[in-house]
C-alpha cells in the first residue's frame, strides 16, 4: 500500500509505503533518501522526539520522520499492529489532514489476522499529568475509552467534548475524517519557525481573523476539532506499542501532553500490567521495543 503527499510543515513531497510483516515485528517506521536508509525507529514511546505540533520520531531533523499520529491513529483503530512503514523524505504525507485516505487505503488492501494472540496493556490505577490549565489522565476501564476535551478562546470553537469507547466503526464513523486545524493568524509566525510550511485548505480547517471557518465546503462534522483532538490522541496513544484497556481523558491537551501521560503510565509502579496469553505480567519495557536502529550507512 503506498500513498503519496506532501508533508504539512516541511511543504515537501512524501510517499509512504505500508507492507506487511510477522507477528511481533510491530510499526517501523524507516526513512530513505535516494535509495538508501537513513534511520529506522519502532513505533514505540521511547522514540518519539519532539511533540511541538506533531509526533516525531527521532530527535534529529537529519533521521527522523515527523508527523506519523494520523496513519498511527488509524492503524491501532483497526487493530494493526505489525508493518514495515518507509518514507522518503522526513515528513509522513498530510494528504488531507485526517485518517480518512489511510482508512480507505487500508479498506482497499485488506488485513490480514495472524494466528498469534495479541498483548496488551491494561490500566491498573489512575495516573495523572498537568501542564498548566490542561491534564490528562489514565483510569481503569474495562474497554478502550477516549473523553477528550478542548477549551478555545474562540466562539468558533469554544469548549467541546467527545467521548466513547474505541472500536474500528466508531474510530470510522466518528473520528477518521476529522481534519487538523488552525488559526490565519498563526501562520506567519508558523512559517518563520519553519512549520506549516506545506499547509492549504486542502488540508487544514482554516479559522480566519473574525472567527468564522473559510474553507468552502465549511465543517465535516459537529465539533470537528474535538473530534480531530481525540484522533491525534488515539495516534499518539497508540505509541504505547500495544493496544490498551483503560480510559484515557484530557483536558487542553496535545501531543507533549499525551506523550507526558504515557511516560508517566511507564513510569508509576503498578500503574499497568501487560495482559499476555500466558497471563498478567509486570509492565517493564523490553530491550527491543525501546531501542530504535540508528543511522544506516
């Protein structure tokens, strides 16, 4: 499966290519350029880098590969969770600023169910992080939940809320067409920081100076801000490497916010355990998941 783009801070043109892999193996995502690897990091929190406006991974803009959420976020939804993923530039294509072409990509391929039972992660005790006036927070649930919140000083968007239990037809329904957004007014600043660099209203809802959404088609959804939020959210949870049983909610969050609140997941003793077919285990990260493969001459 390959889709190509731009990316929507470096303006640059991207391909990606999904290809399957064995049990085990996870998300890799590999970055080339003219034929040859530059780096390869597993879809693991322990590799993500900077969280500003997306999630990278790698720390140095020579290795790594930035905003990977929206493909991430529909590949856990739907339950993916082993594939080889290169890209040939340091950006994943926007395409249009959701998790819809990457649903519809991965309608079109198919999935394959391996025999091998799944791990996964499950919330033992609450877990809280604050930045400011926003939170986030891990509860026990039985189930796969999401109350995401947002709180805008603007009428356009105002304080909006979403919430439900995680499943490939809620994610489909709900979510996957939610598109990134943001304000007229920050783009130039944006721009002299060397981000947004490749966004239009193709792929961007744009909220103009008097505070009223300018692409022509207007909104996809009711709230589809909150809605994009909890997408990014999904994405960026699913860098714990395995699927997970808890609620997770937030409050004016964000990738850093979303990152801290995993870190800090792994960090808590009895926070989680990783349910396995051979039963509850203490969660420690091994060896092979949290280490990325460096440069590759």
């Amino acid at each position: 499966m390959t889709v190509s783009g731009i990316g929507v801070h470096s303006g640059k043109p991207a391909t990606m290519t999904l290809r399957p892999a064995d049990a085990d193996h996870g998300i890799v995502f590999e970055r080339y350029a003219d034929g040859r690897r530059i780096s390869a990091f597993k879809a693991v929190s322990d590799n993500v880098g900077p969280t500003a406006l997306c999630t990278v991974l790698g720390e140095h803009p020579g290795e790594w590969i930035a905003t990977i959420e929206h493909v991430m976020a529909a590949l856990y939804a739907f339950g993916v969770d082993n594939l080889l993923i290169t890209v040939d530039n340091a950006e994943v294509p926007i395409m249009d600023g959701s998790s819809r072409m990457f649903v519809d990509a991965l309608d079109q391929t198919g999935i394959v169910t391996l025999p091998e039972k799944r791990s996964y992660l499950k919330v033992m005790k609450p877990v809280r992080v604050e930045n400011g006036a926003g939170w986030a927070e891990f509860l026990p649930y039985e189930g796969t939940r999401f109350e995401v919140e947002i709180d805008f000083d603007t009428a356009v968007i105002g304080r909006q809320k979403w919430s439900g239990d995680m499943t490939a037809a809620t994610f489909r329904k709900e979510l996957s067409g939610a598109r990134t957004f943001g304000f007229m007014r920050d783009v130039e600043p944006m721009w002299a920081r060397g981000f947004a660099l490749g966004s239009s209203l193709e792929n961007s809802v744009v909220i103009s100076d008097d505070d009223r959404v300018i692409n022509a088609g207007g909104l996809r959804y009711e709230q589809e801000f909150v809605r994009h939020k909890t997408l990014d959210a999904v994405g960026d949870l699913a860098m714990m490497g395995m699927p997970f049983a808890g609620c997770f909610r937030s409050y004016r969050g964000g990738h850093a916010l979303n990152a801290q609140a995993v870190r800090a997941l792994f960090d808590t003793a009895g926070a989680c355990v990783i349910v396995s077919p051979r039963g509850a285990l203490p969660f420690r990260l091994r060896q092979d998941d949290v280490v990325a493969a460096g440069p590759v001459s």
